[in-house]
C-alpha cells in the first residue's frame, strides 16, 4: 500500500475511535442513550434531518436523551459532494438537535462564514426559495450580519426579523459564533464543521442549543425573547 494512504487511513483509524470514546463518555456524563451507526433508510429512530441531509451521507455516534426539558439527538455526519467544475470534497459536521417545546419557528439557515459558494449552490438546489437575509441585520446589528450569513424564505422574512431580536443575534455573536444554526418549525440544530471532536466543543454545543432553543421557545410565545446575555430581565 501507498505510504501516504497508509497514514491517511490510520490517522482516520485513530480519529475514529477518539471520536467514538469522547462521544460515549459525554453521552454517560448525560444520560444519553448512544446508539454508535444508524442507517437513515432502516432505522427506526427518528433521525437528525436538516439541511446537510441527503441519500449519501454517513452518521456515526447517534445518540438521543433529554436535557433542561428539551429532547436531544447527537450524530457525526459526513458526506461527499461532488461538484461540476470541480473534485468532490467531503464534508463533516457534528450536529446537536434541541427539539423545541413549540412549532412554528421559520426554516433558517445561519451560517457563521464557515462554507463556500460552491457549498451553497449545492446544498441549496433543494431549497430554491432560501434567500441571503443579510438586510434583515445589516442595520440593527452590524456585528452580526458580519459574523453570520443567514438564509431564509423571502416570504418569512417578516416572521425571522421576529424571531431573531437583537438580544439573541448580540448573544450569538459574542458568546457562540464558533457554530452553524438551523432552526426549523420545531427544531434547532448546532452544527460544527470539520471538527475535532473533543469534550469542549460537545459542552459548548449543548451550552449553545439550549440557550438558543429557550429563547427560540420565548419568542414563539411571546413574538419577543425575554432573555439576555443568559439572564431573565
């Protein structure tokens, strides 16, 4: 065998059963049930869909459970995509789902600068209606519209400039823009690209989607967040 692929293929090895140990232990440390590899097609699960969702991805280390009231679903997913004028590239998340305690929250895509155009006219031959949001923010918060690139139907613009106050776009973007975000009806998820999968980043994953998930909760009652900075007024 190639030296080069023989390296490749164990640093893959050894990423692999870090992953898989790291997983477990954070999936114990919260009373996660860690179900390892599921098949999107057979499983009985209900599993973690999203934008990143497609006939050819792979998810490892799915596991589901509870935590501060809101259900949570954990998987390591990788794909590859394979462009027109370009070679494939893979891509890898770690994605954490918070199912929210009330639907109706608008399909967003909030993309803290980590993909390319060429990942956008891909991933998005499916969602023909997501359009660039940045006027949304541009204005009223300055940082944000910076910090994140943010996708949604041009037709719930109204509904998404509700939901996405200024104290959750402030918060995100001072406490928690090292992720992507997708929120959908009654869904959150919290996406890290390519990452290194560590203790750290599963915590702040999880400090992240609750967060994000409780406001998203407030809003959709209330049309307004009534938590800053982590805090009730």
């Amino acid at each position: 065998m190639d030296p080069l692929r023989l390296v490749t293929r164990s640093f893959s090895l050894s990423r692999e059963i870090a992953t898989r140990k790291i997983i477990k232990q954070f999936a114990r440390k919260h009373e996660l049930v860690y179900f390892g590899y599921v098949n999107q097609r057979d499983d009985a699960n209900e599993l973690i869909r999203g934008i990143t969702v497609s006939t050819s991805h792979i998810d490892k280390h799915f596991c589901v459970g509870s935590y501060q009231g809101h259900d949570i679903s954990v998987v390591e997913r990788s794909n590859t995509i394979a462009f027109s004028d370009k070679a494939s590239r893979e891509y890898r998340w770690l994605i954490m789902q918070v199912d929210l305690h009330k639907g109706g929250v608008p399909h967003m895509f909030i993309d803290a600068n980590h993909h390319d155009q060429q990942f956008y006219e891909t991933l998005f031959m499916r969602f023909a209606n997501f359009t660039n949001a940045a006027p949304l923010f541009t204005e009223r918060d300055p940082s944000f519209a910076r910090s994140f690139r943010t996708f949604v139907a041009a037709d719930k613009f109204d509904h998404a400039a509700v939901v996405m106050q200024p104290a959750i776009t402030h918060e995100l973007t001072k406490q928690y823009r090292q992720f992507d975000y997708e929120t959908d009806d009654d869904r959150l998820l919290v996406y890290a690209n390519d990452p290194l999968v560590s203790p750290r980043v599963l915590q702040e994953m999880l400090a992240a989607g609750t967060w994000f998930a409780g406001q998203l909760d407030v809003a959709s009652r209330h049309d307004v967040p009534l938590v800053q900075n982590g805090k009730n007024r």
